[in-house]
C-alpha cells in the first residue's frame, strides 16, 4: 500500500460544484441519522441528483430507493458513504465495477485499501469528511 490518502483540494470544489448523480449510500427514512441531512443538503443547496441506497432499498426525501449500486439506472457520478470503515470496502468495490467516477467516503470512514483500490481504478477519492463541511471553505 502506498502513502496515507490526503484529500485534494481540487477534487472535493470539482465534486461540490459541478451538478453530478450522487448515489448516496446509508440513506433511509430515518430522520434520527445524519444521512438525510447531509443528502438534502447536497440536492437543495448544491443542485444534486441524489439516489438513496440501503439495504432495505428504503425510499427516502421523496426518491426512490435501491439495495445496490448495480441496481441503479444509469451513470453514477459520486458514490457517498455513510457506512461504517468496516463495510465501505465492499461498497467501493461495487463503485469500480458499475463505473462510477467518484468516492466520496463521510467524516470517520477510513479504508486507505479501498481508497487506494478506488483510485487505481480511476475514481477520485475524498475520504474522512463531508460535503457540509467542505463546501463553506471553498
């Protein structure tokens, strides 16, 4: 494995600016999670489309939900997690082969193997923070 991934700067303004699909991963209906927050956030102040995935393919902020990134119509942009740094691997593993151009791994999810496959594969990486955070300091 190579070095500690250090986010750059350019991906995460390219990645917050520019409108995308974001298949946002861990979003339910539950309102008591920080997934919807952050989901609506990225579509009503950031103008993206955003796609609920979980495992129980719940619909949520009026969009229709999916268990699996293959299960999605169409191109994904941004693959956004809000899975625990034990599980992620497997949803970037999913990212790489439905072709998706980005990862985007939430605040406290850490995989540097799967960011490093992600990246070998030719997604964009940004890992250990959320777009809420990002998005003021550009």
């Amino acid at each position: 494995m190579s070095n500690q991934h250090v986010n750059d700067q350019a991906i995460v303004r390219r990645l917050l600016t520019t409108p995308a699909r974001w298949a946002v991963v861990g979003l339910s209906a539950n309102p008591h999670r920080v997934a919807p927050s952050i989901a609506r956030y990225l579509r009503d102040d950031l103008g993206m489309e955003i796609i609920p995935v979980s495992l129980r393919a719940e619909d949520a902020l009026g969009e229709k939900g999916y268990a699996r990134l293959d299960e999605i119509p169409g191109q994904i942009d941004v693959v956004n997690c809000f899975v625990n740094s034990q599980k992620v691997g497997d949803i970037v593993d999913q990212a790489i082969a439905v072709g998706a151009k980005a990862i985007w791994m939430q605040l406290g999810v850490i995989d540097e193997r799967a960011a490093e496959r992600a990246k070998e594969a030719g997604l964009e990486v940004v890992m250990d923070t959320c777009p809420k955070i990002e998005y003021p300091l550009l």
